[in-house]
C-alpha cells in the first residue's frame, strides 16, 4: 500500500543540516531504537516530512532535501540544534503503512447507522468493542471518562454528535 494522508505510518528517519552535513536527528537513538510511529498529513512531523512521505511503499528508502519553508522557517528549532533559515536532508526508512485512526475507514466503522456523524451510543459500542479487543483490564468508570473526554475534545458545536468534519477525517470527497 502506498501512504496517503490520515495513514498511521512506522520509520525511522536521519536528519541532516543541509549547510555541513552534520546530523541533527536520529530516530534510531530514541525510544530504544524503535521506529517512529505517526499519523501522516497532520503535523505531527514538519511539513516537508508530511509531504515527503506521501506515496510511500513500505520498505522504500528515500532521500529527501526540506526548504527553511517546510521546516522550522526563519526562527530555527534551538532545542534541535537546528538554526534559522536551514535546509534540511533527511534519510527515510518507512516499514509500514497501516489506516491511520482518524481514516474514513475507521469514521464508517463505528458509524453504524450511516448517517455521517457519531452519537455517544455508537462511540460508546465502538469503546466497547475496542476495549474487549485488548484484553485490559479497566475499572468500569473508565468507559464513561473516555466518552465524555471524547465528546468534550471532539464535539466543537455540543450538538451531541461528532461529525465527520470534527472528526477530522481526511479525504472528505469520500463521505
């Protein structure tokens, strides 16, 4: 499969000040080693990574170089050691694409009844579901904190329901 926006994707990535060479990042040094896990398109990575990783197959290596303006711009990133104005390199390794949790996918999963927006009983079934997948043990409060923080953090106009556009789904075409 190749990534596209709202995908969860896994890699790890090398960066490189474009100026000298010197690396700035390392994915394999954090987390033990583990690969990155993040969801595309979204800003969880700098705009020029989001782009840049688009279209990819897992296993596929690419090389990519990332203008001051799709990265950290004219104020730098200090904690990163990176300066103002620097054009990045980055090295990528991508292992897997997998749909991200904010698909149209997992939207028309829990919205049962197709009526393009989610109510507190289908979100509710969904927390269900998902928690009997798992196999945790939870304290049986814990359902009813996750719905409400749910709704609290999704159901921007408090009509009751989440609708696709705040839930943020991606490829709207689609719904």
């Amino acid at each position: 499969p190749k990534s596209k926006k709202g995908d969860l994707l896994n890699a790890h990535y090398d960066g490189f000040l474009a100026s000298d060479g010197s690396k700035f990042y390392c994915s394999r040094t954090q987390n033990e080693g583990h690969p990155k896990w993040f969801v595309l398109g979204v800003g969880q990575v700098i705009k020029g990574l989001d782009i840049a990783m688009m279209n990819m197959c897992p296993g596929e290596k690419r090389k990519v170089t990332i203008p001051p303006s799709l990265a950290y711009g004219q104020q730098g990133y200090a904690q990163g050691k990176i300066p103002p104005n620097a054009t990045l390199i980055f090295e990528i390794e991508l292992y897997a694409v997998n749909k991200g949790p904010r698909s149209v996918e997992a939207f028309n999963q829990i919205d049962k009844d197709g009526d393009k927006k989610l109510s507190e009983l289908e979100i509710s079934q969904y927390l269900k579901e998902e928690f009997a997948r798992d196999g945790k043990k939870r304290h049986p409060a814990a359902h009813d904190e996750i719905l409400a923080d749910i709704f609290k953090k999704n159901d921007h106009d408090g009509d009751g329901f989440i609708s696709a556009k705040e839930y943020n789904v991606y490829q709207h075409d689609e719904l």
